[in-house]
C-alpha cells in the first residue's frame, strides 16, 4: 500500500530496479562480447545460462519482474509529474528548464520497451520454444550461429543501434538520478555520476559494436 500512496517509496523502487538492470546490463554486455572475441566462450556460457536451473527458474522471472516494475513505476511517476505540474510556464524554455533527456525519458522509455519486447521474441522466445515446445536435444554449440544469423538483416542491425542510442541516453539521465533518488549526496557523488555518464556511453556502444560486427561479418557456409 505504501508503494502506492508514497511518491518517495515509488522513487526508490524506481531507482533500485534501476540498479537492478544495470547490473544484468554489466553480465549482458560481457557474455555477448564473448561472441565477438571467443565463439566458444560465448557457446559455453550461454549453455550454461540456457539450462542452469537457478538461472532459469530463479534468476530469469527476477529479471523479468525487475523490467516490469522499473517500467510500471516509470509510468506511474510520469503520470503523478504530470497532475503535480499545476504551475505552467508561460513560455517555453527548452533545455533551460529541465535538459532534453529528463524531459523525455518517458519516450525513450517506451521505444526500450518496443526493443525488449523485440529482443525477447528474437532470443528468449525462441529459446522457450526450441527446448520446451519442439523439445530439441541440448546443443552447446547452437548459439554462437543463431546469434550471428539474427543481425543478418540490416534492418534489424539498424533497430537494434538506434535502441542502443536511446539506451544511452536513458542511462545517461536515469543512472545518475538513481543514486540521487536514494538520498546519497556525499563525497562519493561525484564520483558515482562520472561512472554513471561513463557507463552511459560504453555500454551501449558495446552492444552497438557486437550487433553491427555480426552484421559485418555472416556465417558463411
């Protein structure tokens, strides 16, 4: 109930579930980076998560529910900003009132979600439906090939680029507003924002890289 009435309670499971994401970006990011350097690495590791248990069935729905519930509370919050604004400004000011990335994380939000929701079908329904509905035999090397297939068409590759774009910019505001939104203001600050602003960048262009290396470089039989 306190998560309802309370907009401080609803900040902090924004910006924790918001942690909470960064930290599956981080192990993301680096076993697919795997795929570019070390195609056996990234077979290894992605068996391993496809049919560890404690992955599948304990990690998995955590994730799922942390991306439903940064979701909903971003959502929530946006509608709560919007009813509180009860003072307009008689002329807009551009960036001079708030910068361009927090006045529109809502959007930027909304287009993540169109890509989660394609990435999803691309990796995790598939995978769903090779070991559960045609119930194939494992294959530890099936996913080096599968993955490198997926950015074959440009189209793809170009959508999954602009999502890292607007990926970055998403965390370039709301991973340094997460530590704010917890009430940490000490002279560890600073710091935390630099890492933020620098994670920011690096990350998304890391999976910018992976997408278009693949799209660069087909399997060829």
């Amino acid at each position: 109930m306190s998560l309802i009435k309370s907009s401080l309670a609803r900040k902090y499971v924004m910006a924790l579930s918001g942690l909470f994401l960064v930290i599956f970006l981080i192990l993301h990011v680096t076993i697919n980076l795997a795929s570019v350097f070390s195609p056996e690495f990234f077979n290894e590791a992605s068996h391993f998560m496809g049919y560890n248990p404690i992955v599948q069935f304990l990690m998995q729905p955590i994730l799922i529910i942390g991306v439903i519930v940064h979701f909903v509370m971003g959502f929530v919050l946006e509608i709560q900003n919007k009813k509180a604004r009860d003072v307009r400004y008689v002329k807009y000011k551009g960036s001079a009132n708030a910068p361009w990335v927090s006045r529109n994380m809502i959007y930027s939000g909304l287009v993540i979600l169109a890509f989660l929701a394609l990435h999803f079908y691309d990796f995790w329904v598939h995978e769903m439906a090779y070991k559960y509905i045609e119930a194939n035999p494992e294959d530890p090397t099936r996913y080096y090939g599968e993955t490198v297939e997926k950015f074959a068409p440009f189209w793809r590759t170009i959508l999954y680029v602009i999502s890292f774009v607007l990926l970055s910019l998403h965390l370039w505001h709301g991973f340094a507003s997460s530590f704010q939104s917890m009430g940490a203001n000490n002279k560890y600050t600073v710091g935390f924002t630099k890492f933020a602003k620098i994670f920011a960048v690096v990350v998304p262009l890391a999976f910018a890289f992976i997408a278009i290396y693949h799209h660069l470089n087909p399997i060829t039989h």
